[in-house]
C-alpha cells in the first residue's frame, strides 16, 4: 500500500505536466476552444462542449479513501482474485485490486470491480428527492419536456461493508445470495405516475440475472420486470394499465427521458454480463471537485447539461463493455440488451465512472453521460445531519444526452425544486434491508 501512494503521487506530478501541456487552471473551454480539450474528454462529452457545455479548468486535487474503507483494502486485498472467466473470488471488504498491472490480460476486468465496490459508499445510502428533467435543443427557455421527483435512490449492501454492522458481511449474503439492494421510489411526480416504484437485487452467483418488481399505481400491483428492460429507457413504467419501455429512438417513447436504470450513476448492470477490454489509461478532464450544490443547468444550450462547473485532469482508465452474446442472457431468461456497447470512463483514485458512451447495434454513437462529482465532508454548507468525520465522494448530477436527436436528460443530487438539500446520507445506517423490500413498495407509494 505504501507503493500504492507513492505512485499516486508520481500520478499527479505527472498529471500537472500533462495538463500544462494542453489546457491549465483558469482556462474556460466554449464551443469556440472546444477544440484544446478533445483528446481530453470523450467523443460524446466534446459533443457536449461544442452545442455549449462550458468547463472551467481548475488544478487536480487528490481524492483519499474513507479511513475504514483504507484499512480494509489492506487486510482483504491481498486474497482477492480472478477465475477465468473474469468473476471474481475472496472478495471481502475494500477495494479489490489497488495495484493494476495494464499489461496484465484481465486489467480491464479488475478495474470494473474496481469501480463496483468503489469507497464512494459501502454499507448504504440514500439521496433523497433526486430530480429528473429532460430537455430538447428547441424546447422554450426554461420549459423542460419532462420533470420527475424521485423520492429516493437508496442501496443496501450485503458484501464490502466497511462501517455500519454486520462488518464486514450481511449473512444475506451467504444465506440469500444477495449482494446488495437498490430501490428507485416512489415517483413523486409527473402525477400521473405518482407512487411508481422499482427495486432491484443483485445476486452474488454470476449465473444468476438481476431480480427486479416494479410497483404500478395504476393496477395497484407489484410485478416483476425482466432484466433486459432495465437498460431501456426508465426501464418498466406502466400506464393506465399497460407497460411502456422508452428507448430513446430505439423504442416506443412513453416518457421523454434518456436514462435507463442500467445506467444509474454512469452503469449499473451486472459485471458478469459483459466483456471488457482496455482500450486505454491516460489523463483526461473529470468533473471530481464540483463547486455547485445543486448543480447548475447550463444557460448556454438550454439546460441540456450542467455548466459552467470544475473540471480537472485526472487518470482515467478507458474501458470497451460489450454485453454478452444472446446465449448468456437466454440462459437467464431474458434477451439481448438494448444498448450493447459502452465504452467507460473511470477514476483511477475514486474509481467511479466520470464519462461513458454508449453505442447502437450499428455501432453508431447513440447517447453520452457525463457525471458530476464532488468531495467534501457534508453535501451543502449548513448541512445538519449529512456530517461526515472525514470527506466523501458523491454524485451531484448526471447528464444523459441522446447525440442522435438532441433529448437530453439531466439527474439532480439534490434536486433543485426540493428543500431537502442534505440529499446524500452515506453509511449512516438509515436503509434497511426492510425498507428495499419490493413488498414495501405500495405502503411506500402511499
């Protein structure tokens, strides 16, 4: 670990160089310089500087590790591996591979378990009032095409656990098989789909699909939904007694939004599921020190992204994720997903996603995200319980844009509507297993 953070440190020596040679702290990059910052960024995060995304270039900072989290890197990582087949074992706690070889044949694998028990949180989290709101390049200033207030996006993990008991294992785990829990509700608007909700349960068995229930308001039932539909445009909503799956052109369009459930927090389908490879590892320009809580929307391409906003040189692992052939996913019951490339964008200290690309089956560009992160030690100034003893990762928004047609969906932590700007409380204990209960989601909807 000692030679861990000595490399870090030689990281960002050699970062400040590259960054004095392209773009330095104190530049602002419009669509007129959008040009000094294209090897810097993905091909779709340019595309988003040059309809207008402004970025401010400030000095790269480093990013530490929530001390729990530290500590438990060095006990357990040392036991971890790879089978052949890229599925991990001896995972306990911390992150799974701290020193990465690139020339090691399953690098690109050990970095996408880098980035699934990332220290951004560890035990459970919930960010409250998590707005959702669309815009399309000629829509009226300030008029979205579609709002939606998400009550909470709340995660209880089994595996990794760091600071709240049971440490470092829920014995869910090992009895159930289940890694974690993620929940989505209940939607508290538009009205018409008020009281919708989705959980969903990932298995530790790598042969074993993402479970996954909705709650309809309009039937008032809880159904189950495929594990395909979770990559589609907000994944199962059902209206006035049926189902719709947006897909942002790919698909019947029930609500203008880009953001499918797999791509929650820059992706969040099952690891398993899809072939890596390294396309490369190079310093490029990452939203990681975010100066705006709420974030911004940016006044210079109407609302579709966040600007203007921080951005810094940091290392960044470039991943290719190509789901797997059909024969898997039949396997399990479901069929090929809708987006079938994505090429990521991963910190090498935070180790979450600052960019992804996704592509059609034409292997045409389809849709970018680009995240905004931040660090500090409570989510906003005059926080009163998000108060952490040491400084935290957390997302502040996320943009979603289809470069196809232009709809672009941006994802804010907190919303900006809502007066609970807290939003993010990380490991404190607060979602139970209980609580992402898919059985739970009618009396929540209420």
């Amino acid at each position: 670990m000692k030679s861990f953070a000595l490399g870090i440190a030689a990281l960002l020596v050699s970062l400040t160089t590259a960054q004095s040679a392209t773009v330095k702290p104190g530049d602002v990059i419009t669509p007129d310089s959008a040009s000094a910052v294209q090897d810097l960024i993905s091909p779709g995060n340019f595309l988003l500087v040059k309809q207008g995304m402004r970025m401010s270039v400030v000095p790269s900072e480093r990013l530490e590790w929530p001390p729990p989290y530290k500590s438990a890197t060095e006990k357990y990582s040392t036991q971890v591996r790879l089978n052949e087949q890229g599925e991990l074992a001896n995972y306990i706690a911390g992150l799974p591979f701290p020193l990465l070889d690139p020339n090691d044949p399953q690098v690109a694998a050990k970095v996408m378990w880098n980035f699934s028990f990332r220290p951004q949180y560890t035990d459970d989290v919930d960010a409250r009032n998590v707005e959702v709101v669309s815009w399309r390049p000629g829509s009226p200033a300030g008029v979205p095409v579609e709002h939606f207030t998400i009550g909470h996006f709340g995660f209880y993990n089994s595996m990794g656990r760091t600071e709240v008991p049971p440490i470092p294992t829920d014995p869910e785990a090992t009895g159930a098989h289940i890694r974690y829990r993620f929940g989505a509700f209940p939607f508290l608007e538009p009205a018409e789909i008020r009281g919708f909700g989705l959980v969903r349960e990932r298995s530790v068995d790598p042969s074993v699909d993402d479970n996954a229930w909705y709650y309809s308001p309009a039937s008032r039932r809880l159904r189950r939904a495929t594990a395909t539909s979770l990559s589609d445009a907000m994944g199962p909503l059902e209206v006035g007694g049926s189902v719709g799956e947006g897909g942002g052109g790919q698909g019947s369009m029930t609500y203008a939004s880009n953001l499918d459930p797999d791509s929650y927090f820059g992706f969040m389908a099952k690891i398993e599921g899809y072939q890596y490879k390294l396309v490369g590892l190079k310093p490029m320009l990452a939203c990681v020190h975010a100066r705006n809580i709420p974030a911004k929307p940016c006044e210079f391409d109407n609302s579709r992204s966040v600007c203007p906003e921080d951005w810094e040189m940091r290392q960044t692992y470039i991943v290719e994720a190509t789901a797997k052939p059909k024969s898997w996913s039949q396997k399990l019951g479901g069929d090929e997903v809708i987006i079938p490339k994505r090429v990521l964008y991963i910190d090498s200290e935070g180790w979450f996603i600052t960019a992804s690309d996704q592509y059609d089956r034409e292997g045409k560009l389809w849709k970018t995200i680009a995240t905004f992160n931040t660090y500090r030690d409570r989510p906003v100034p005059d926080a009163r319980v998000a108060i952490y003893p040491f400084k935290r990762m957390f997302q502040t928004a996320l943009v979603d844009e289809d470069v196809q047609d232009g709809l672009s969906t941006v994802v804010y932590m907190p919303g900006r509507e809502t007066e609970e700007r807290e939003c993010w409380y990380i490991n404190m204990g607060i979602v139970t297993k209980s609580f992402l209960d898919p059985h739970q989601l009618g009396l929540q909807a209420h």
